[in-house]
C-alpha cells in the first residue's frame, strides 16, 4: 500500500540571546490543511457529536427510546451544518477576501520602493 506522506517533521535550532547551548524543536510540516469550515466544522463535532439521537418509538413501557446516532451519520451532519452555517456567513457578508501571498509581496515591495525613495 503506498499512501502519500501527509506529515513530515525536522529539527530545528533554536539560538537564544544569553544561553550557551542551543534548544532543539521540531518544525511540522503537514500535507494538507482544513479550510475555516472544517475547523468548524471540527469544532462542533468536538461539542456536540455527543448529543446526536434519534427518536426509536417507545420501549415496553411507553417511554421514549432514543439511539445515538451512528458516527458516519453524526459526521455527515455536523459537516452539513457547518457548511450551511459558512453560506450564511458569506450571505451576511461577515468573511472577508485576503489577498493572496502574491499580492503581499508585491505591497510590500511597493511600500519599500516608496520609503527607499523618499
């Protein structure tokens, strides 16, 4: 099986002012990346994943069975509220356009060509 590597990881150094040895960390580099819906999408499932039921009729003595939901279901809800909830946001006008690295760069280079000739 040949999976493609999602992660990988390297030492780095890290000289501090002051101290005679050096720390060592590690820097992560991952593969892929959620989007803000899937974080908060994440983000409900780790609150609420727990309160999804459904309704199963009643038991032998006329109270009310419920089951929790099975975990592909439980999913598959959580992802659509999140999505629902993000084409809201965007409805309200409350996720705004960053610009890409690009056009950073090029501001930026445009406000240091500006300050060298002044």
């Amino acid at each position: 099986m040949n999976q493609k590597k999602r992660l990988e990881f390297r030492p780095i150094r890290r000289d501090r002012y002051g101290e005679a040895k050096p720390r060592v960390g590690i820097e992560w580099h991952y593969h892929e990346q959620g989007t803000p819906e899937a974080g908060f999408a994440m983000r409900l499932l780790e609150r609420i994943s727990a309160n999804y039921f459904s309704i199963s009729g009643e038991d032998s003595a006329g109270r009310q069975a419920v089951s929790i939901l099975p975990p592909k279901e439980v999913v598959a809800r959580v992802c659509d509220t999140a999505d629902e909830a993000f084409k809201e946001f965007r409805v309200r006008g409350w996720m705004i356009d960053v610009p890409t690295l690009a056009e950073l760069e090029d501001q930026i280079k445009e406000e240091e060509d500006k300050a060298e000739n002044k």
